[in-house]
C-alpha cells in the first residue's frame, strides 16, 4: 500500500435481531474505493451462500460474477449473471460467524463499470473468492447486502463496516 493511504469507517451496522438485508446508503465520494469487511450468518439450513450486492437500487441483469472456492480436497468455480453479484461466502451453521472482505474499486468515477472482488471463509466448509462487475458507469451511492437466496435473513449479531479508501 502506498505511503499515506487510509482506511476511514464510513458506517457500521450490527444486526440486533435477524433481517433480510443491510442497506448503505448517502455513501460519499470522496474515496477512490471501498471496502466492506463483514462478519455474517444467515438462517439457511445446511447450506452456505454468497452476500448478493445491488447497486443504487438497481435491480435489472446488470450484474456478473466469476467465482472459485474449494475445501482442500476439491475445487469449483463457475460464472453468473442476474440482477446481483455474488461476492465472499457465508455459513449457515448457527452461531459460527464468517469473515468476508470485498473491494469496489473506482465505485465514484462516472466513466468505468464497477469492479467488486472479495473473499470469505466459512469455518471449516470451503474457502471463496469472487470477482464480480455491475454494468453501470454511475457512481455508486446505495448498496443493499442480502444472503444469495432470499428466503433467507442475515442472524442477530452480523457486523457490516463500510470503509472509504482515500488516495494516497
């Protein structure tokens, strides 16, 4: 990282009960990225799901993701386009909590597509990492976290922290 470059916590939000979505919204831009470093588990039974991202209330196809994740003894990885990105990976396993980092990049400049990457590991199931693109040029003022299936809600105690990175 380049000398003089800063995390700054935009927001942050811990579920005191379970929900359906987390939503950022009047995010500023004055950064040149963001990242969103979560701590989740949603109510699924037995399975392990993606965070979905919607951009700015955007809910056509413009969304894509390529992903890989493997538990050590085999590998999988796939593409996906919709009406979100599938970013990290989550447990369903109660009270076992999954750390997920994602990166936009450029989420504020008006004349390029947006890029978000992450990672997540899901406490013993598999290890994840994701790239996915919104194809949009706006700049990125709302996103809405929800699990991949939405039949299911994010538990009580999930922490999200939205953090603008400046330029160095």
């Amino acid at each position: 990282m380049a000398a003089g470059a800063t995390y700054t916590p935009i927001a942050t939000q811990t579920l005191g009960s379970a929900a359906a979505t987390v939503t950022f919204s009047s995010i500023p831009s004055t950064y040149t990225d963001l990242v969103l470093v979560s701590s989740v588990t949603n109510s699924s039974s037995g399975s392990n799901y993606s965070l979905s991202f919607r951009f700015n209330g955007d809910t056509g196809s413009n969304y894509s993701d390529t992903y890989l994740y493997g538990n050590g003894s085999s590998a999988v990885s796939g593409r996906e386009s919709g009406t979100f990105v599938n970013i990290g990976n989550t447990t369903s396993i109660t009270g076992t909590f999954t750390p997920t980092i994602t990166h936009i990049m450029n989420y504020a400049n008006t004349t390029t597509y947006k890029t978000v990457m992450g990672r997540g590991n899901n406490s013993g199931a598999y290890v994840m990492g994701a790239v996915g693109l919104w194809r949009s040029t706006a700049a990125i003022t709302s996103m809405v976290i929800a699990p991949e299936f939405s039949a299911n809600n994010w538990n009580a105690g999930s922490t999200f922290t939205l953090y603008g990175l400046a330029a160095a």
